[in-house]
C-alpha cells in the first residue's frame, strides 16, 4: 500500500475530496541550483492533487489523514498504459513495414504515421477501459486520520 498524508477540504456524507501536495524526486537531487530539469518541474508542475473517495470513518475539514492506494492498481494500470502501447507500436509498425514493402513503397517513415495512429488508438482505448473500471484495486482509501 502507498500511504500519503493529505488535507480534508470537503465533506459530504461518506464523500471526503482531500488534496494531497505533490512531492517530485528534483527537490531531493543536491543539484538543485544547477539543474534546469529541477527548475522546470517547479514551475509548471501542479503542486496539489485533489482525491475524491468514500469512507465509513467521521473526518472534519481541516483535519490530516491518511490516504493509502494499493500497489497492484499502480502497477497493472501502469503496465496496461506504458506496455501494451509499446508492444502495440512494435507489432503494428512490423506489420505496416511488411505490407508496404511488398507494395514496393519501403521507406520507414510511412511505417510510422499508420504505427502512431494505431498506437494512439489503442492507448485511449485502454485509458477509457481503466477509467470506467470500479475495480476496488484502482480506488484510494482512507486508512486513518494523521498524527501531523
């Protein structure tokens, strides 16, 4: 379970919406001053993230709590967004260059842009399948209320 300490900003009835600041792995890096990748992150990355959960337990607004999410959604979704596409984009591309080469037309870049569309599809595809899943290991839930 990957647990973060956020803020209760709503309530309403089993509804809490909590807002949880954003931490980057730049700000740990001892080349802050130096880096212009660290500089940037700063600057436009959002700083809060907003979650909108149920839960049995009495939270107020302002108080800290606990919000865990578990792994294997992290880790299933991620392999369905960053993978699938990925093998998608190789599978598709072998098979838009062995079509094209046989209809005397073997330059790489027209593999590419049918390659890219059929990626494309497919990545929204499964973005809209993870978006209407109810599944519980995609939900954040509130595990307690903080001692911070």
């Amino acid at each position: 379970m990957i647990k973060e300490t956020a803020l209760v900003i709503a309530v309403d009835g089993d509804r809490v919406t909590v807002e949880a600041a954003i931490k980057s792995t730049c700000n740990a890096c001892e080349a802050q001053s130096d880096c212009g990748t660290g500089v940037i992150s700063r600057a436009i990355a959002p700083k809060t993230q907003q979650l909108t959960l149920r839960t049995p337990m009495t939270v107020h607004v302002g108080q800290k709590v606990t919000v865990g999410i578990p792994e294997a959604g992290i880790l299933s979704a991620s392999a369905w967004l960053y993978l699938l596409p990925l093998i998608t984009f190789m599978g598709s591309y072998s098979a838009f260059m062995s079509v094209l080469s046989s209809s005397a037309i073997v330059h790489e870049l027209w593999a590419i842009i049918p390659s890219a569309a059929t990626t494309f599809l497919v990545y929204k595809l499964i973005a809209y399948k993870l978006r209407r899943v109810e599944s519980a290991k995609y939900q954040p839930i509130l595990l307690g209320i903080s001692d911070v």
